[in-house]
C-alpha cells in the first residue's frame, strides 16, 4: 500500500477569506510581521498499489478532473513513507 | 411541460422549486433523484438549492460526479433548459456547464437577506420573459457566492452577452455597495453562449408568492416555461 497526501491551496491572487481570518487570530495572538496566511486542504489516498508511475499518473488525473478547481486552486502531493 | 427538479443528498430548496412549478404555475413537476440515469421527457431541468453531498471538497464539486449529470449534461448541449439556483449554480460551475468558480463570501458570513437584481440579458432560459434593466428584488442565502473569474473569462462573458443577473440598488445602479459578496463585476447569474444554461445565486422560488413577501421570481420561472416552449 502507499499513502498519497495532496495538499490544496488557493491560487496566488485568489482571495483567501479563510486565511485572512485565521491571520487575524494570529496577530490577535500577539505575533507580528506575519506577512500571510493560507487556508488549505490536505487529502491522503491510500492505493493498493506500490507502482510510483502509476500512481503518479491516477493522482494527477483524479487532481485535475475531480479534488482540485484549477481556477481557484493549485495543488501539489507527496508520496508517503508508509514505514 | 413538465419541470424536473433533481434531487442530490443534501438538497434542500427542491421542495420550494416543485411547489412554484406545481402549485403557483400549475405545471407537471416531478423529482429526479441523483442516481437515475433519466429525465424523463422533462422540458425543465432544475437544481435546486441546498448543500449537495454536506458541501465537502468544494461546494458542488461531488455531485457532478452524480449519474444524473451526465443526462443533465446532454439535455443541455441538446438546448434543453437547464437553470441552477445557488447550490445548483454551483454545481453547474463544477461540471463546467458554466465557466467560473465560486469562492467565500468575501465576509465570510453565511448572508440571507433580500437583494436586488438587475436583469442584463433578456432571451436566457431564466430571463426570457424579462426586460434589459429590469430590477428585481429576491432572497440569497449563501456562504459560498463570491463568483470569480479570471480576466479572460471576464472578458469572454461580456463579450457574449452572458452576464444575465447583477446585485444593484433599488434603482438599477450596479456598484461596489450593492454587492453583498465581493462577486466580481456583482455577477449573481450567468448563462452560456447559447442562453439554455443559467446558474444564479438569489432564490426566485422564495419569492414567486405574495404570501411569502414577493413575487418578482416567478418571471424566472415562467420565462424557463416560455424558453421550453420556444
């Protein structure tokens, strides 16, 4: 088995009303000079298989065709040591 | 005609859309549960409101995997009537039956209050009936219709005529403090190229009765019968 873990962000220049409210609390909290925040998603996938291209290629697709909204978001994903 | 309201886990305004066919136009109504793989000779097709699958991975994003939309996908390029409201806007961006995407209120609160519309395109599939500089005054209720697009997008929509709905004052006047969202250009509806697809975010089925405070959306509703009829 390997374990697949997307991490969804928004795009540079969309707006991140999320992350502006979560900058909001961390300056509440008494931190300066945080120049931004960004609010994202992570989604692990777990495959049967142990076949890196594979992988590769059915991570890409179901990202593009399905977990991620390219006009709002970019995505990018790394393939877990599963030790 | 007969209108078909589509019902997704987690709809919750398809009631309200079969009542203003059934009851209020005295139209045939009936449910499609997102399973089915057929309309059933509707003329109408409409998604309703709600939070289709809980809203998760992005408002309207699972339910266009739902088989129904792959019928709702050829009744539309076939130039079938297809009209989404709120949520079923949003899920006609996810598919792509609309272009765009839809963001966080800019407030980030969930907003529900009465707005006004300005109709900019006549001729839709939900302003057939309607005049180019009409207002009209009608509910959102949403967390999620900050409609965006990038420039081009923008650009594509003006040019052809796409931009159906806009939030504005009581008189008309599109600007910057009548956009409840932060929705570029105060987009609240589009449509394709052709006109048979329209996705927008107020409620014309909460408000196509007096008892309920206003009737100004049952034109949406009897343009989508007159589109059907041609």
């Amino acid at each position: 088995m390997t374990t697949v873990r997307v991490l969804i962000q928004s795009k540079a220049g969309v707006l991140d009303p999320e992350g502006e409210a979560v900058k909001g609390g961390i300056e509440r909290l008494g931190h300066e000079g945080v120049e931004r925040v960004g609010v994202g998603k992570v989604v692990d996938i777990d495959f049967e298989t142990d076949d890196t291209d594979e992988i590769e290629s059915r991570v890409e697709q179901i990202c593009d065709e399905f977990l991620v909204n390219p006009i709002i978001e970019r995505y990018s994903y790394e393939i877990l040591d599963n030790q | 005609m007969k209108f078909g309201i589509v019902q997704f886990p987690g709809s919750n305004c398809d009631r309200d859309c079969y009542h203003v066919a059934s009851r209020v136009l005295d139209q045939d109504a009936e449910f499609i549960w997102h399973r089915d793989r057929d309309l059933d000779d509707v003329d109408v097709v409409v998604l309703p409101g709600g939070f289709s699958y809980g809203d998760y991975l992005r408002t309207g994003a699972i339910a266009k995997l739902s088989p129904v939309m792959q019928e709702v996908a050829d009744f539309a390029e076939s130039g079938g009537p297809v009209v989404g409201i709120c949520n079923g806007f949003q899920v006609l961006l996810e598919t792509g039956l609309l272009p765009g995407g839809m963001l966080r209120n800019e407030s980030l609160h969930f907003i529900c209050r009465d707005v006004h519309l300005r109709c900019n395109r006549s001729g839709s599939a939900f302003s057939q009936t309607l005049d180019v500089g009409e207002v009209l005054e009608m509910p959102i209720a949403h967390a999620e219709g900050n409609y965006t697009i990038d420039e081009a997008g923008l650009a594509e929509l003006r040019d052809h005529d796409q931009i159906v709905f806009q939030y504005c004052d009581a008189d008309g006047g599109v600007g910057r403090s009548s956009n409840p969202n932060g929705s570029v250009e105060n987009i609240a509806g589009i449509c394709n190229r052709r006109g048979n697809v329209v996705g927008m975010m107020p409620h014309p089925e909460r408000a196509s009765e007096s008892i309920l405070g206003g009737t100004d959306g049952r034109a949406l509703f009897e343009s989508a019968l007159e589109y059907a009829a041609g």
